[in-house]
C-alpha cells in the first residue's frame, strides 16, 4: 500500500486511540458511528480528545443502505478498532493520514464466476474529501478470465464497494493507492468437491492509479 501526499508529513509522535463501531449489525449494513477513546494520561489528552471525537463526528455514516439483489450480490465491511492522531504542521491535533475506518471487502459477482472469472485483482485510487469519503474512486480490476464483459462485471462490483470506504477526515488533499484481491471458491456436483484453483494473475499487471494525480 502506498501513500502519495500532497503535504510533507510531520514528525510528530502519533497517539493511539481506541475506537468502537456502533451499529446492529456490522458485517452487512455496515456501521452507524463509531466512539473514540484517547489516552487520558497523555500531556495533552484534552486536546486530542476533542480533535478525535470532532474527526469522527465528521465521517459520512451511517453507510447509505445496501442494495441485494437476487443473486446474491453483498458486501461486508471490516472496522478499524485504532486512530491515530498527530500533530499538524499548525501544532493542532489531527488524524494521522490514510487511515481506513470502513474498509468494504469485495463481493465476487457470481456472474463473473459463471463465465470463467476465479480471481479478482484490482488497483485502486482513493481520493477521501473531508467528510473522510472518495466520491468517484478509480478502480482498474484483471482477472484469470481477462473477458470485456468479466473485467466490467469485476470493476463495477469493486467500485460500488470502494465507495463503501470511510476514512479518518482531514484537510489534506492525498491519493492512497491500494490493491484488494478477492477469489471464487467453486463446488463440483456430484461429489462436492472444490474445483481445482487457477493461477492468479501477476499483481504487478495493475497500474498505480495515484500516478499523474
């Protein structure tokens, strides 16, 4: 994972502080919210406390509802149980960059299993506003099974759920590239056997979409 920043960073400490997500159900919808807890006996625990607590209030949650559909399509979210925060070049307190409080895990499309596709392997260039959202991430996905009608099928699912990312806000304008993999376990009737895995392809076929901007 690389981050690319528009800002130098500071060499300041960074502090750890606990977070908790609140929702009723985590692994589908996703989280509502989430509470944040500093070190109380830090120098300045006051002041990172508030800058914690006033990051986090700014995150766009709860996550906008989950389209189902039919065939199965879903996608589950990890959460963050950390934040960091650092000093800013101000000396304000602030999230440390790059930090992924919602990551969404990619839902394989079973349309693209039915046509040949095993692995899902794709680059992705996340751009976060202050709200900690990307609006239109750039997503670029390869597969075993490299048809125009696959890679359209991978890369629209792996957008929807890019979309699904919240991160740690900040007023820094960065680009995080990142790559999510993702691979299609297939049952053989009769017999109920795994399908006998294909190779993956070479990760080092995937651009880094923060390049150039």
């Amino acid at each position: 994972m690389i981050l690319i920043l528009a800002i130098a960073l500071t060499a300041s400490q960074p502090v750890t502080c606990a977070l908790t997500a609140l929702g009723d159900d985590i692994r589908d919808q996703g989280p509502t919210g989430f509470t944040v807890e500093c070190p109380a006996d830090h120098a300045d625990a006051g002041a990172i406390q508030s800058a914690a607590e006033a990051a986090i209030a700014r995150v766009d949650l709860p996550l906008p509802h989950q389209r189902v559909t039919n065939r199965g399509n879903r996608t589950y979210h990890e959460t963050a149980d950390t934040l960091l925060m650092e000093r800013g070049q101000g000396g304000a307190w602030r999230p440390s960059l790059g930090q992924v409080l919602v990551r969404g895990v990619p839902a394989f499309p079973p349309r693209a299993v039915e046509n040949g596709a095993r692995h899902m392997l794709c680059a992705l260039a996340l751009r976060p506003a202050a709200n900690g959202v990307d609006p239109a991430p750039d997503v670029q996905c390869i597969s075993n099974h490299n048809s125009t009608f696959v890679i359209r099928l991978l890369t629209g699912a792996m957008r929807e759920t890019a979309g699904r990312y919240r991160f740690a806000p900040v007023d820094v304008r960065y680009c995080l590239d990142e790559q999510v993999s993702a691979h299609a376990t297939v049952i053989v009737m009769p017999g109920r056997r795994l399908e006998q895995p294909a190779p993956p392809p070479d990760p080092s076929a995937l651009p880094n979409l923060c390049d150039g901007g």
